[in-house]
C-alpha cells in the first residue's frame, strides 16, 4: 500500500533483518489492518531508497538500533519513539 500508492511512512519499526540485504526497516502508512498485513502478497522488499523516494523525512531515524519504532499522527507531525512496541523475542 506504502509503495503502490506512495504514501508517507506513519508508522516504522526496525527488528534483526532476515539476512544481509535486510535493514530490518519495517515502514507502514498507518492505513493497513491486520488482515491487508497477514496477506504475503501485501508484504514486499524493497531496496531502502524506494521507501527514501516516497518519504525522505525518515531519513534522520534509519541509524537507529534494532529493537526501535517511530510513529505519527499524520504528515504534518513529528515522528514520535515509541517505547512499548511489543518486539517478538523469537
């Protein structure tokens, strides 16, 4: 949906990426339920200046740690940390 209609990143979240080629950079346009991201075929990989492209204000964020996640009420505001994203431990 994010890239499709290249809309801006609301909601993003880094985790231990699957392999090398993998940031871990989880990036959401805040309009997804559970059921549009439990679909495979919603889901894509995409190389980080894709997403760059679309919405250079996350920039600042992407040196951040695994384990960290930033959200925003809409495009006009700031990203705010999130501190009790719930990260799966597995």
């Amino acid at each position: 949906m994010l890239v499709e209609q290249k809309l801006p990143v609301r909601f993003m979240y880094r985790e231990k990426g699957n392999d090398i080629r993998d940031s871990g950079w989880r990036f959401f346009c805040g309009l997804e339920n559970q059921a549009y991201v439990d679909n495979p075929k919603n889901i894509g990989i995409y190389d980080i200046n894709t997403i760059l492209n679309i919405d250079s204000s996350i920039q600042p964020y992407l040196s951040n740690p695994f384990g960290t996640s930033f959200e925003r009420k809409d495009i006009n505001s700031p990203f705010i940390q999130i501190r009790d994203y719930g990260f799966s431990t597995k």
